[in-house]
C-alpha cells in the first residue's frame, strides 16, 4: 500500500502532462518566431511589449482549472491509503478520523499556486520576461539565444521545462504534505512514540534520506528494529542538516512528518508505536553524542607525571586534552616504558614489551595515537596486558561489524572511485597531513593499503595489511583514540560524519573504563 500511495503521489501530475507540453511548446514557437523576426536593429522594446500581451494571453491560469479538478480525486485516494496503512501499523480504527479541515487547506493551497493569476505571473511569465529582455538589451546573437530558450522552455532528457518544473513540483509537494500532515495528526492524536521512514531510494536520493532509510551512517545509532523514537526527532534534525545537500529551511520537530526532508522528497514517515522490546534496547543504548565526553561524571583530571620525557607529560596535561581520556589514562596500567626516538627512527607501540615509542619529530598526534594502541590491547586482554601478540579489539564481534558498517557507508556515501573522491575531500581541508593524519589511515585500512600505495594519501601500506588483516581494527582504533585526545572539533566532525560505528566503539569503550 505504500507503494500504491507513494504511485498517486508521484503520478498526480499526469491529469496536467497534455496542457503543460502544449503549452511549452507554444511558448517557445511563440518567442522564437519573434526572436528571428526581431534580430539586429529591428529589435526594439515596443515589439517585445507585443509579444508580452500575447503570452499573458497563452499562459493564463484558467487553463490549469480542468486538471486542477482531477488532482482532487488523488486527495481522496491518498486519505483512504493512509489511513489503512496507519489502522494496519498499529491496531487503530480511523473510519470516523476527521480531515476535512486538512484537506481543504491544502486543496486551497494548490489552487493557490495554479489557478491564481499573480502566482501564474511570477512563477511562469516573469521569468521569461526577464529572459527576453535580456536578449533584446544585450543583442545575444539569435543561436545563443535558441539554446538557452530550448533548454530553460521544453523538457528533454536531462531536465523538465519551466512549467513542467512548477506544476510538477508543486502538485506532487501538495499531496505529499497532506499524506503528511495525516501522518502527524495520527502521531499527535494518538500519541505514537516512533517512525519509520519508508521509501524507495534511486541514484539522486539525498544523504539524510538514505542514511535515514539504510539506518546508515550516524543514523545507525538512532535506529532500533527499523524504528526511529519521537523524542530523538531534534537530534535526528539536526544529523540530517549537517549531511544533507538541502533540506527544508523551515523544517523543525513541528512539521517533521509533513515536510520529511527536503522539497519534492519521495520518502514517507510513518508513525508507529514502540514496542516494549523496542524501548528496552533504546534504553540501553549508550549515547553517541561527542558531549558525552563532557558528561561523563569523573573528578577533575590529576597532573599526570609518566616520568620519562617531559613532552609527553605536557601532551598529556594540555588544556584540550579531555578529562574523559586524562582520567582513562590515571586509571589504566601505564606502558612499562616511554621513550623517544631521534627523527630517523620510527613511532610504534610494542605489545610483547609493552613499550611506546615516539619520534621526537612526531608530536602530540602521533604520542596519542600510539597511547591508543596500549588501551586498546589492555581492554581486548581484559584488563591484563600480556606479553602476546596484540589481541583483538573486536570485542564481541562489535568492532568489526562498526568497521564493516562504516567501510559500507564511505563506499555508498562516495560512489564510484571512492578512493579519488576521499583523496581530494582530504586535500580539500586545511593542513590535512597534519589534523587528518588519523582519518587518512582509516581509509588505508579500510582499502587494506591502497590509499597509502597507489594514491600517495597517509597510511601503512599494502604489505603491512597484508601480514595481518586485523591490524585494520587496531589502526582504527588508536586514531579513533587520537582524534578524541587531540579534541579538534573540525576533525572529530569529520570522523563521526564518516565512520560514525568505529568512533562510538572506542568512546563508549573509553567511557566503560571509568564505569568499572
């Protein structure tokens, strides 16, 4: 039935297809036919006056009237669907659930738009007024002129004419906002507690809408069984602005069902109530948010001495080094040894000695990305670092499915040579080699050295991936560590913009330490 409604919708300006394309056609005949007429130094504003009378005569509103008439039908069918689908979700009966009011303000809407002369004049005469007179002040050579004409006028292939463009949008925009506004209504009235948001997805479906329907990305932690809360509706919000293309400007938690995403958006969000087993694992889902760092409930850090070189005292000590991770590193057994390295030699993290080694050169990104290293080992061994090879991060088997949900997400979010894509997003921020180092070598893990390899991008290589595949979770996570140490906020956006899954990983795993 979803399907079935989301058809109506889509389908609602055919009743318009036979006036539009005539209209389009006798528009452009209409100008063109002047345009040659009126080249060179025949052209003059008092013929174009003419030809203005005439298309306020071709494109009146009165020619909308008898398709407007059959769009009505589509409100009637699209109520019936919506409320059998609601009644189906969740156990209700809304034979006697009145809409009328609703119905009637968005019919005036619509009737608005297309059968009222001043939005006719500014939305389809205007423009090509605008258009004309250019041509005519500028004296655009006649060629010129056709192409831009033929391209802004008739639709083809790559793109719909003017009027098909606003008929189109607005007869498809007028039923989707009252199925919506029935959505909320139920939601409101009825007081359902969660949404799905339903639809299918093609090659030009926007981020926040994909994210939304794959519970993907960032989305994932807001999701449960295919639901999303009510209450999570803000942050939800504002997720989708941060990663969307556009959306609506006036979209708030008000008219979230109504306007969904953005104009002329496909999808559907469908009210449903929570089940008790859907609330438990809510309820016991730790909280994503990057404030949570701020949250955690901890005594103020102490001035942490690892008595060896004083930099890393002063790394660890510095103002934006959060409490959360100068607490997790007082709690925690230290390395057994922390030394430098002069800048021939390189940084490493040792599990057999349990050593930490830093090149002088590195700085404080490379000392916490390494320290990374050691509290990973000491939670994968349960609290006791052993003199074996680095265990698994992959507790539970949560660390590699988050890995293989963000490495799905990079390649659906990017495309077709994502690696290029990646290489010139990093390229793109400022100083990338020295605050993206972190967020580079994850890509290398995910490409299994690729990106290090064959597009010259910050990494460990093929040959180091090569010898151990698991080494791709121990590198996510030392610059996941890294990255909440270091406390860049451009980057930590970046970082929970793209591998949201990891990210959490390694701050709840964090934030579980000083839990125990």
């Amino acid at each position: 039935m979803i399907k079935e409604k989301q058809d109506i919708i889509t389908n609602s300006y055919s009743n318009f297809s036979t006036t539009v394309n005539l209209l389009q056609s006798d528009v452009f005949n209409k100008i063109f036919g002047w345009l040659k007429a009126n080249t060179g130094a025949n052209s003059n504003l008092r013929t174009l006056s003419k030809l203005n009378k005439e298309l306020k005569s071709l494109i009146t509103a009165k020619m909308f009237q008898t398709p407007v008439k059959g769009l009505l039908k589509d409100f009637d069918q699209v109520e019936t669907i919506s409320k059998k689908i609601l009644e189906s979700e969740n156990d209700l009966d809304l034979k006697d659930f009145n809409l009328s009011a609703e119905k009637q303000l968005t019919i005036e809407e619509i009737s608005n738009g297309l059968l009222n002369d001043a939005m006719i004049e500014a939305n389809l005469r205007a423009p090509l007024k605008k258009m004309l007179y250019r041509y005519v002040t500028t004296g655009m050579p006649i060629d010129k002129a056709e192409a831009e004409l033929r391209s802004y006028i008739l639709t083809d292939k790559e793109s719909l004419g003017f009027a098909e463009r606003y008929v189109k949008v607005l007869t498809m925009e007028s039923l989707s906002r009252f199925d919506g506004t029935i959505n909320q209504r139920v939601a409101t009235d009825y007081k359902l507690d969660g949404f799905r948001f339903v639809g299918s997805n093609i090659k030009t479906t926007e981020p926040q809408c994909l994210g939304l329907t794959k519970a993907s990305g960032e989305f994932a932690q807001y999701e449960v069984n295919g639901k999303y809360r009510v209450e999570d509706i803000p942050k939800i919000i504002a997720l989708m602005k941060r990663v969307a293309k556009s959306t609506h400007k006036n979209l708030d938690p008000s008219n979230f069902f109504i306007l969904r995403s953005h104009w002329g958006c496909r999808h559907q969000i469908l009210p449903t109530r929570l089940l008790e087993k859907d609330k438990v694992e809510f309820e016991g889902r730790l909280s994503n948010d990057i404030e949570d760092v701020k949250e955690v409930e901890v005594p103020k850090a102490p001035i942490i001495k690892f008595g060896s070189d004083k930099r890393f005292d002063d790394y660890i000590n510095g103002e934006n080094v959060p409490d959360l991770i100068k607490n997790v590193v007082d709690k925690l057994p230290k390395p057994r040894e922390i030394k430098s390295k002069g800048k021939d030699k390189g940084s490493y993290y040792s599990s057999v000695t349990n050593t930490l080694v830093s090149r002088i050169e590195s700085g404080k990104d490379t000392f916490f990305h390494e320290y990374g290293h050691h509290v990973d080992l000491h939670m994968a061994k349960n609290n006791s670092i052993n003199e074996t090879k680095q265990g698994l991060n992959i507790r539970s088997s949560k660390m590699k499915d988050d890995f293989s949900k963000d490495l799905k997400n990079i390649n659906e979010k990017f495309g077709s040579d994502a690696l290029g894509k990646l290489k010139e997003f990093l390229k793109g921020k400022e100083d990338y080699r020295l605050y993206y180092r972190g967020f580079s070598d994850i890509i290398d893990a995910m490409s299994n050295g690729v990106f290090f390899d064959d597009y010259g991008m910050t990494g460990h290589g093929k040959r180091y991936y090569k010898k151990d595949l698991n080494r791709k979770y121990y590198e996510t996570y030392a610059n996941a560590f890294e990255a909440i140490a270091t406390n860049n906020k451009s980057v930590i956006k970046d970082f929970q913009d793209n591998f949201p899954n990891c990210y959490n990983f390694v701050l709840n795993d964090l934030k579980s330490i000083l839990n125990d």
